[in-house]
C-alpha cells in the first residue's frame, strides 16, 4: 500500500520544455549567423573605403597642384554655381576621367569615359594584355567650395558617395587653399 502511495518522480524535461530550448537556440544561433553575414559584407567594403579615400586625396590634390603650379586662378577655383562661376561642377557627379584640363571634377570632364581601376588579369601582373579594367561605377564626388570669411581662404570639401555590399558610405576630406603662392 505504501508502495502505491508514493508516486515515482522521474526527473527529466518534457516534450513542450525541449522544443521550446530547441526553440530559443535556434534564434541564438540565427542571430549570430546574421551578425556574420553583416560583418563579412562589411569587411568587403574595405577595397571601397580604400578607393574613396584615394580618390577624394586625388581631387584635392589635382586642385592644390594646378592652382600652385599657375594651371588655374584662385578665382578659378569655386564650383559652376557660384558667384562668379569657377570651373569646379557643384553636385555629386560620377567619377569620370580627367578632361583635357587634367583636373578630376571641372566642366571639362563632362565629355570624358567612366573611372575605372586596373586590376592584374590572370597571370598576376599589372601591363600585360589580360589585366582587368574595374568600372568605378558606384562611386560618386561632390567638390564643394565655400568662401572662408576671409578673401583670401577658400575651403574645399570633398565627398565620396559608394555603396559597399549593402552599405551606404560616405568619405569626405576638407581642406583649405590659400590666394598666395
């Protein structure tokens, strides 16, 4: 009789509380499968985070080069919309190849081909007939220059807009020129 009395207890889980572990698991392990995801897209991206910078250095570059070696005026360096004008297109504009001016952004890169970088081909060296022309196809530049206060300080803003996987990113690097030589 005691021993009818006294119910066995087995310890132990049940269907629904085993699904249920299965359950949030599974939604762990999603979560980090995800965050992989997006942690590899955006270690991708890093060739691109390289191009923006170097090619908004180009910019900057090819403007303090042509206004200190006499190619252009300071008065010539302001955008197209500006009062006076200067040779500088105002807008994001796809990056183009430098028009017979040598400068990136002016008006005279409005009949030029697309940017692109050369890539090795398959046998590894750059100058041989199988390197590859990548097209810098989702890169935009913005060149923005606004008077400082002063006549003589003009400040330069320069913007790269890509996209890296599913990323929008933006690089931007601002500088000053000065009227003197």
């Amino acid at each position: 009789m005691q021993n009818a009395k006294k119910r066995s207890s087995h310890g132990g889980f049940t269907l629904i509380e085993l699904m249920i572990a299965i359950f949030v698991i599974m939604i762990g392990v999603m979560g980090l499968a995800g965050l992989l995801t997006n942690s590899v897209a955006y270690m991708l991206g890093s060739q691109d985070d390289f191009i923006a910078r170097q090619k908004a250095a180009e910019a900057m570059e090819a403007i303090f080069t042509a206004k200190y070696d006499n190619t252009i005026t300071f008065s010539n360096i302001a955008n197209t919309t500006s009062t006076p004008p200067g040779i500088f297109l105002a807008g994001a504009q796809p990056l183009l190849q430098p028009g017979p001016d040598g400068l990136v952004g002016t008006v005279a890169d409005e009949t030029s081909t697309p940017d692109y970088l050369i890539s090795p081909g398959p046998d590894g060296l750059m100058g041989t007939a199988d390197d590859v022309k990548v097209p810098l196809d989702n890169f935009t530049r913005t060149i923005t220059i606004t008077p400082s206060g002063d006549t003589n300080l003009t400040q330069i803003t320069i913007t790269i807009n890509y996209t890296a996987a599913s990323f929008q990113r933006s690089y931007t690097m601002q500088s000053y020129i000065s009227a003197f030589n």
